[in-house]
C-alpha cells in the first residue's frame, strides 16, 4: 500500500522531535579501522536542521508557505506541517526512508561499519555511508565534519569496497572542545590513546573512561 501524506506527516513530525533532542546540538566522532590496512582513521558527523528533509525524501510543494528545508523542520518541530505543503513524487522511495527514520535517529547504537562511496544509485552522491547490513546513512563532507544527505534501507557494503569497522563512537555539544562522552564501543574494543590518531588525542578526553569486564584487557 502506497503510504499517504497523512502517514508520512505522522512520521516525520515525531521522528523531528527525536531528531532535536538527540542529534542536531550533538556533533559524533567515529573512531574507524580499515579492514585491510588495519590504519585507525576518525571523522566527525554533525546532524543541522537543514539535513532533516534530505533523510525524510519528502518534497515542498510548489504552493507552500515553507521555502527551504530549514523551514521544513521548523514547520515540523511546530506542528505545522500539512498535506498541502508537501509532495510525495515517489511512493515507495519515501515508504523505504521513513520505514528505517527511527532508527536513523538512533544510528550510534546500531552502526557498524563505513565506507567511502564508490557506487550506488544513479542519483546517489555522497562521500561516505555508515551504518550496518540493514540500513545507512549517506555523508558529505562539509568544511571538515560530515553532514547526512539521505538514509537508505540496504547494506552499507553495497555502497564501495573500502570498509571500516566502527570501534567507538563519542559524543560532544556542538560548542565543547572535547569528546568526553563515549556512547558506543565495539565488543572486544579496550579505548587508549595509543589507539587514536595523534591528530584527534588532543580533542578526546578518556579521563572518565573505565574499561568494562566485557572489554578486552591488555598487559
């Protein structure tokens, strides 16, 4: 059944809100292994307003009052939102990026892998695409962080043959200077700074870090 502009509404005007509280004032370091290199390699991924729509593949309606995809998500963190703003060009390409939002919004918990684009749709550009064998997100790099440009249900892998296996992921406002918070470490994973690239130690603070019984335990 083809979903109807009532239901995508419902969607992204719940999914806007989740959005805000979790990812638009948060930036993300994702500390990376090459598959093959086994080089340690980090990138930043900062979620702005503007992004929102891009993940949602909804298109503004030639009448509306909303002209930009800011005014898009303000429009959504207010509620005002409509049928009449709004147009659905094809069904099942907006079905499939609303099916897996929710889970975007929470992608920290899920995503295991990235890669650097080499291939995909035909419409597809991007830099680099997270997440795991179930969906992902596509990047592009802005000034030096990267920013989501769509959300896709299907295997990171399919996107190139570069992987990198997430090992951590920390978490900072967008106005600190260091990473403190760590919201995700891969099983097996034991964070020091000899694992981080010089580049990055200055900016990740791992004084409040404690190894768990389920990490591994070095000499």
């Amino acid at each position: 059944m083809s979903i109807t502009k009532e239901e995508a509404i419902r969607i992204v005007l719940k999914t806007s809100l989740e959005y805000e509280k979790i990812l638009s004032g948060t930036k993300y370091l994702l500390l990376c292994q090459n598959n093959k290199t086994k080089e340690i390699e980090c990138f930043e991924i900062r979620f702005p307003r503007y992004a929102f729509q891009h993940l949602t593949g909804l298109s503004l309606a030639e009448g509306s009052a909303i002209r930009s995809a800011a005014n898009f998500y303000e429009a959504c963190i207010n509620r005002r939102l409509s049928p009449r703003d709004i147009i659905i060009k094809d069904d099942m390409y907006v079905e499939r990026k609303l099916s897996i939002l929710s889970q975007l919004i929470n992608f920290v918990r899920y995503s295991k892998m990235a890669v650097v684009f080499e291939k995909g749709r035909p419409l597809l550009r991007c830099d680099k695409v997270v997440g795991t064998t179930n969906f992902c997100i596509a990047l592009n790099l802005h000034r030096n962080y990267y920013v989501p440009v769509s959300c896709l249900n299907e295997d990171v892998r399919n996107f190139g043959s570069t992987f990198f296996r997430v090992l951590a992921v920390f978490s900072a406002g967008l106005n600190d200077e260091k990473y403190i918070k760590i919201q995700n470490i891969t099983k097996g994973i034991t964070l020091s700074y000899d694992l981080i690239p010089k580049d990055y130690a200055s900016i990740i603070d791992l004084s409040e870090y404690r190894p768990s019984n389920k990490e591994e335990k070095k000499d």
